[in-house]
C-alpha cells in the first residue's frame, strides 16, 4: 500500500516536471535548463500493436511512458481522426468493404488506386477493421478519433500530435489547425497547464503550419518542429534553429541528423528548444540479446548526446535505456 502510494506520487512529480518544461513557449523557456528526460510512444507501442490505435496507446501506458506520439487526419466531414498515411489501405480493410471507392490521384505517376481520408466519412471509417494486418488477436480494432484518443490517455500519459500534411489539407479548404486547437478548446485542453498529467504538444513536419498555430491562432501550447533526415530546409544549423524559436519549443529531428552532428543538440538548447529525435526501433519479436543495441542506442543518445526524449515503437525498452 506504501510503495503503491509512493509510486502514484513520484508518477504525479514526473508529470508536474514534463508540463513544467513545455508550459513556456520557445521565447520564453530559460537557456540550458535542466530537463526531464521523456520516453514517446510512436504511434503507441507500435512494435507490438497495430499503430495508432486505442489497443498500441493502451499498451504504452502500460509500459510507464510519458508521451504518446500519434497522427491526425481529416475525413470528408471534417473530423479528426488518427491515422498516419493520407490513404487507407496499408493498415485497413478498405478495399475489401469500399472496393469502388479508390481512385488513381491526378498527378500520381505510379496509376495505383488509393483510399483517401478524405473521400471517406468519419461513419465510414469507422467500419473498418485497423488491427487485422497486425495480427488475428487485433481483429475489430477500429480507427480512432481524436477525442477517443484524448479520452483514454487523460491522467495516463501526455500527447505528442503531429498534424500529418496539413499544407495540403489548406489547399482543400480545411483548416486543420483550427480544427485541432478546437477540439482541444472543447476538452479545456488549449493551454499550458502545469497541473494535467497529460500536457499537450504539437508537431509537424511543415513550418508554416507551427507558424501559423503560434502567431496567427496565437496558441501558447509548446510546438515542435519535425524535420527530415537530409533537412533540405536548413533547419538544423544555428540560424535555421535561431529562426524556428521564434515559433517553437522544440524539435524533433530525425534520430540520424543528431548522430551526424551532435552539435545540433548544444545549439537548440542554447536556444532554450528542447530536442526529441525519431525512430528508435526493433523488431517486436527480438530476443532480449537482439535488444540490447537499441537499448544502448537510446541511451547514447539520451545521457551521451543529451538530447531530451526519444520517440521510439519500442517504449519498454525505451524504459530500460532511460533508468541507465
């Protein structure tokens, strides 16, 4: 009964911790703070559930992470739902239940039909089975929406969203972010509160986007910048960096970029950003010994390279890399 108290408590500490460092956007966070160091679920426990769903968010609470990563799309009525490709057919049933509902996209040289998102209602999706490509025992999971999402994860872990393409969904007249800050309005989610247990960040591949949300909808929740492995853009040299502060907390580059130039990691955090990479992962089936570079990785990267959190598919491991 003492230690179940004790480790409710030091749980709530953590948390406290996570929200205090995200709490401040990028112009106001204090240069070469300490930081927590933060285990993010990709896509939940991914390695080991179908991603981006209720059963792989269930599992990486289990696992004690502090973050769960996932992505939101939009379907034909403008419902958020989490998904990580623009298409459904890699990780549902869709062309078994909508086989006349795919189309070859103008401009898609390879001529291949495709199940759009957004050519699908949110009642429509919902008949899909999202588990069954994964395996037999997660036969019926269905695609979540975000509310579900933030439902389950309430007081259990905090939520890294990434807005997948929303420079294309502007293009077709849907406000993504708006969207997104709206249902987080709805939740009392909106802004920083260093009370949840479930604190909020957002990300995205594309830097307009993050401006948008922090100047234009003047969000005040911490956003992070996602940038590729070859960062075409320039964001990962100390001007690039120097100009993403201006809108973001963070960045989460890929794993490679940081391993390639470590100095990466002292610039943000001479700019007060806090750097969390991606993805760290295995096999689900590996045997303890096949685990172990992984492992090793993680915590190169988090106690060698000093970055802040790693997102990874394999959060238990993430778990042993983190505790050293």
């Amino acid at each position: 009964m003492v230690l179940a108290i004790l480790k409710r408590s030091l749980h709530s500490a953590l948390a406290v911790l996570l929200i205090f460092s995200y709490s401040t956007t990028a112009q106001q966070q204090t240069q070469n703070a300490p930081s927590a160091k933060t285990i993010i679920a990709h896509r939940g426990a991914s390695a080991y559930a179908p991603e981006n769903t209720l059963p792989a968010f269930r599992l990486a609470f289990e696992m004690g992470v502090d973050f769960i990563e996932y992505d939101l799309q939009v379907t034909k009525d403008k419902q958020l739902v989490v998904l990580h490709d623009q298409t459904l057919e890699r990780t549902t049933n869709v062309e078994e239940l909508f086989p006349a509902r795919g189309r070859i996209a103008a401009g898609d040289k390879s001529e291949k039909k495709r199940w759009y998102v957004y050519d699908f209602t949110l009642a429509e999706i919902k008949k899909l089975d999202a588990g069954s490509w994964v395996g037999v025992n997660f036969k019926g999971t269905s695609v979540p929406t975000f509310q579900e999402t933030l439902d389950i994860a309430r007081g259990r872990a905090g939520h890294f969203i990434e807005l997948k393409v929303p420079d294309e969904y502007n293009a077709r007249g849907v406000d993504m972010e708006r969207l997104v800050l709206a249902q987080l309005e709805r939740n009392n989610r909106a802004k920083p509160d260093s009370k949840t247990r479930s604190p909020i960040v957002i990300q995205s591949f594309s830097a307009r986007s993050m401006e948008k949300i922090a100047t234009e909808l003047k969000s005040r929740l911490p956003l992070h910048l996602l940038t590729s492995a070859d960062d075409k853009d320039g964001w990962l040299t100390r001007d690039g960096l120097a100009k993403a502060k201006r809108f973001c907390a963070g960045i989460s580059p890929h794993r490679s970029s940081v391993s390639n130039n470590p100095e990466i990691v002292t610039w943000a955090h001479e700019l007060g950003l806090r750097v969390t990479p991606y993805t760290f992962t295995t096999i689900a089936a590996a045997a303890p010994q096949e685990t172990e570079p992984l492992r090793a990785e993680m915590s190169r990267f988090l106690y060698t390279l000093k970055v802040d959190g790693v997102i990874t598919d394999n959060p238990d491991i993430a778990g042993k890399a983190k505790a050293k």
